[in-house]
C-alpha cells in the first residue's frame, strides 16, 4: 500500500482545529479568514454593513493586484452585490494563501514544524505528518501527498445578527421586504461561490428564515450535502427547539448551534433567566438526540412536499460552545465533558495582530485595562446590555462633545435605525436627531423629577453610541484608510475574560496556549469559566434591583425569584460536577469556596415583595 493511500484512510479532510473564532463586532474580524484559513483556523465575517465590505474589497484588490469592480452604492441591489463580491474575493485569497502555505510547508522542514507546532496535541494529522517527518526517502514527495489529501482551510463562514434588518426607501418609498438590511446580507452570502455557513445571531426573525427557502444552497442534494450551512446561535435547548423546528418544516437543516455564555461574552450579552453556562450545555448533551430526530423527521416531511431530494438518515449537527473560556483545561474540559464539537475563543484574539483587525492604541487599551474596566454598559441603540471597556476613544469624543452641549451622532450608517417612534422610515437611539427631542422633552418636565432621577433619565437617553461607525473605524484605521464623516473614535466590545490576558501574542503562541502547549497568562488567580460567570450572573440580579426605578410589580418579582432559584441550582449543579471530574483537581478547593460564597451573596440579595 502506497503512502498516500494508507494516510488517506484515516483522515477523511476533518477540521484540523477543535476552536474556532466567532465574529466581533462589524469589523475586528472582517477579513480573519484573510489572515488565519490557511492554517485550517475557521473564522466568522459580519456581513451587514455592506460600506466596510466594499472598502475592504478595495483595500484587498490593491494590495493583492485583483480585478474586482467598485459597487457604487446608486446600483440596484448594491447591498446584496457588495456582500457577493466580497465574499468571493475573500474565497480567492485564501486559496490561493493556502496553495502557497502548503507548497511552503511540503518543501521546508522547518516551516513545517511551526505548522505542526499549532495543531491538537491529539490530532491525527499531527501524528501522521510526525511519522512522515522522520522518514528519509522520499521525504518531500511524501509530505506533499500527505497535505494534498489531508489538508483544508478553514471555513469562511459569515455572521448576520438577525435583528439589524431595517426597512429601506428610496425617493420616500418603502422598497419590498427583500431589500432590507439583513434580507440584502443574507442574499449576498446565497449568491457568493463560497461553501461555508451562515451564522444567525439575537434571537429568530421569522421572516428572514422563511427567505432562506428562495435559495437552493441552503437544502441538501441528494447525497446530504449542504452547500451554505446554517449555524443558530442561542443561549439555551428550548430556543434552539423551536428555532430548529421552524426551520426543519421548511426543508432546512441547521448543522450547528453554537452555545454562548450569556452573560461572559463579547458584544451584546442576552442574559438567560439565570440559566448558567454549565446546566444549558448539559441538556444539550443529553438531549441532542431529541434535536437532531425531531428536525430529521420535519424537514423530511418538507422536502418530499417540495420536491426535492429526500434524506434518509439525519444529517451532522454539531453543538459548539463559546464565551469566557480562557485556559487550555478548560478549552479541553468543554470538548470532553459535554462532547462538543468545537469551542469559541473571541476576545483573546483581539491581542493577535495576525488574526483580527484592531488599531494600536485600541488594541493598547485592551493590554493595560485590568478587570474592574471591562463593564456591562447601556451604550447599544439596540436597548440590549453591551460589553465594553472604559477609555476607548469613542468615549472620549464622546465627553468632548456633551462638554459642548452636543449629544448625538450625525447617523451616517443608519443600520441601526430601527426606531418608529419619530419616523416610519426609523430612528436609530445614538442619533443627534433621536436624542435632541428626547432632551428636549425631558427638561420641559425637569421640575416633576428629583435630581437623581432627571440625571439617570438623561444618562438613559445619551448613554447610547453609533456603533455603525463605532465598530468598524479600528479596520480603517489599522489599514490606514480614509475615514469621512464626524469623528467618533472606536467602540470595542470584547467579553470580561479579556481582562485576564495582557500581552500582544503572536498567532502561533495563542494557538499553543489554547492547545496547553504553552501558557500566555500572567495572572494566576484567574477564576475559573464557570465561576466567572456566576459572578456575573450574581451581581447582574444584584443590579437589577438596586438600579430599577419604575414600579415594581408581582410578575417583575416572580422574575427575579425564578432568577435567583434557576441560579442556585446552577450552584449544586457545578457542587457535583466538579466532584465527580478529574478536570481543575488543582483549583478545587478554591472553586468550592468560590461557589459557596456566591451562594450566600445569591441568598443575602432582597427581593422586593409587592403587596398584593
């Protein structure tokens, strides 16, 4: 049996990753695939502003000598055809980045080792190319056949959040459905040549799923395959259910739900009704099989009704987790305890200048912020709380301009104007537009509030920041493009566990560090994941009763009680698990005392009882 049919046999082109990097932001991962899919590293693109898309399109076919035309924005459907032509110019990249890499690595040893350096200790490539590497004859020969069989890039996958789908016009025309935000994104993946996944992000947008039924990439062929996969993001088993379900009576499969810690992750945080990390990903452990039969059973049902090819047997469906994981026991802990397939590491990677996009003095401001300035802010147009550092320049412009008496931004982007309260055609709450009749109405009835409450009212209305241009501004600036318009600085929104990481790191070294071959973290006394979060999840309850100034009511306390009880049974959950584990041996004691003192701080919180 020759080489390259033996090593063909135990490797079948898996991923050769376990982690993947999920999207951040508008912009911090907008061209990652760019930077890391050649060594098999699978990362997620925002896809809703179509402006970056196109900037970056342009940015790339110049440095790269392409001949992708300019979108202008005055041609029909130009959001949908930027997204495309973006999405294809980034495929082009990255096969031709990894053609190079593994011509690279087949003919030099040394560049070969780095490469092997970077994989799963328990990796069946990593074994093979080991046995091949000590070989004499032949060498090169047979590593090339070897990465020809057994190498792939990592998937260029795409994010859509599913909420940001406005209404547009044109000449005070409301435009059909299909040109909305999201709608235009969602087209643009289905009309690009890649093969990869679509990630929905913030809940389920009936409309938008029912879209997806217009586009034959989404359906299975005959043999199972799914051209462009769907990926669900939620935070617990029942909303992956329902979403899983609705999706399957129209023929789609959803390959992956991708779990996020509610609480101890970046960007929007949706917090679960105390529902920690650990039990959720406990019940889709026991209950996968539940998903994966009554999707199965739905979506054959569909696909006989329509036509097309029928599956036999249930297609993959993996379960994937991300938010808060820091330490390579723990990064193995998730894949062996709850048998997930993949695990997220966003926020450390914002210290990897070769994988995400991020200006210096942001990226600075990251290294020297400790733990008490990454906070839960109120700076999301979307009323959703928002993960945040203090000090970024955004902020900062942001308090030279009240320091005028100005408030609000011009709104260039308006992807977030989905305010009806002033406008059919939507507002966006961070607007100068929104925020100067907000004011206004405020101060004509100054005199009815007390002090504290006109400032809180105020801070409610001014809090808000222009993420459009917020979160894209660090990619201009790190590529030195021209930014138009006001000034707004950068807002960034990285998870609370960055806190713990304080050094810019080379690619090769946080993937060693996620793999335990290699430690990048200075600070010892890190809390575990799971007691992390539970820290959060404590002082968000806290939070929400001391800062709450409306009325409370009977259903507003029941919420908190169920809060509060679903949390303390997340507290006896991790009692048993961590006793039963031979995971974190070495922190145990610790974890304990940890659990039992947020379980008095849980019990010590008075609820506010409503006479009835």
């Amino acid at each position: 049996m020759n080489n390259k049919k033996f090593y063909q046999n135990f490797m079948t082109k898996k991923p050769l990753h376990n982690f993947h990097i999920p999207v951040m932001g508008l912009a911090y991962t907008i061209d990652s695939p760019i930077r890391v899919a050649q060594y098999g590293i699978s990362s997620v693109i925002s896809i809703i502003d179509d402006e970056i898309l196109e900037k970056m399109k342009n940015f790339y076919n110049k440095k790269f000598n392409l001949d992708y035309f300019g979108i202008s924005a005055k041609t029909e459907d130009y959001r949908a055809k930027r997204v495309t032509a973006y999405l294809d110019m980034v495929d082009d990249i990255v096969n031709e980045k990894f053609e190079s890499f593994k011509h690279e690595i087949s003919r030099n040893k040394e560049a070969l080792k780095d490469f092997m350096a970077m994989l799963p200790n328990t990796s069946d490539l990593k074994n093979g190319l080991q046995n091949l590497i000590s070989q004499k004859d032949n060498w090169s020969a047979n590593i090339k056949n070897f990465i020809e069989s057994n190498l792939k890039p990592g998937s260029i996958d795409v994010n859509i959040m599913t909420k940001v789908d406005k209404d547009n016009y044109q000449n005070n025309e409301q435009l059909p459905v299909m040109f909305n935000d999201a709608h235009a994104s969602l087209r643009g993946f289905a009309k690009s040549k890649l093969s990869s996944s679509m990630v929905l992000s913030a809940g389920m947008n009936p409309r938008l799923y029912s879209y997806m039924e217009e586009f034959d990439d989404f359906f299975p062929d005959e043999n199972g395959n799914i051209k462009k996969k769907i990926i669900l993001k939620v935070s617990d088993f029942r909303s992956a259910m329902i979403q899983g379900n609705f999706l399957a009576k129209k023929g789609l499969w959803v390959s992956e739900y991708r779990i996020e810690s509610g609480l101890n992750c970046g960007g929007h945080a949706f917090a679960t009704e105390g529902m920690l990390l650990g039990p959720i990903m406990e019940e889709f452990k026991q209950k996968k099989n539940d998903l994966i039969q009554s999707a199965h059973s739905l979506m054959t049902a569909a696909l006989e009704q329509k036509g097309k090819p029928v599956i036999s047997r249930p297609l993959e469906m993996k379960i994937t987790v991300q938010g808060g994981v820091g330490t390579a026991e723990e990064h193995e802990f998730l894949l062996a305890n709850y048998s997930v397939d993949s695990v997220g590491w966003g926020s450390p990677f914002l210290l990897v200048p070769e994988a995400t996009s991020v200006d210096t003095e942001t990226r600075n401001l990251l290294l020297r912020s400790k733990e008490q300035d990454f906070y839960l802010s109120n700076i999301s147009p979307l009323g959703v709380p928002f993960n945040t550092v203090k000090g970024t320049s955004n902020e900062r412009l942001k308090h030279e301009k009240e320091a005028k008496g100005k408030y609000g931004s011009s709104c260039p982007k308006k992807l977030l104007a989905l305010s009806k309260e002033f406008s059919p055609e939507g507002t966006c709450t961070a607007s100068r537009k929104y925020q100067d009749i907000k004011l206004k109405e405020l101060y004509n009835h100054k005199e009815t509030f007390t002090e504290k409450e006109f400032n809180k009212r105020k801070s409610e209305i001014t809090d808000k920041a222009c993420l459009c241009v917020g979160l894209v501004n660090a990619a201009y600036m790190e590529q030195k493009l021209e930014i138009k318009g006001e000034k707004q600085g950068v807002v960034i929104c990285p998870g609370p566990n960055i806190a713990f990481f304080d050094k810019e790191v080379s690619l090769s070294e946080m993937v060693q560090h996620i793999y335990g071959n290699a430690n990048i973290l200075s600070n010892s006394q890190r809390p575990n994941m799971f007691i992390n979060e539970l820290k959060m999840y404590v002082d968000y309850l806290r939070k929400e009763i001391t800062g709450t100034t409306v009325q409370i009511t009977h259903s507003q306390t029941k919420k908190w009680n169920a809060f509060r009880k679903n949390v303390l049974e997340g507290i006896e959950y991790y009692h048993e698990l961590f006793k039963a584990s031979s995971f974190f041996s070495n922190g145990l004691s610790t974890i304990n005392l940890q659990l039992q003192e947020y379980k008095l701080q849980l019990i010590a919180i008075e609820i506010p009882q409503v006479e009835k």
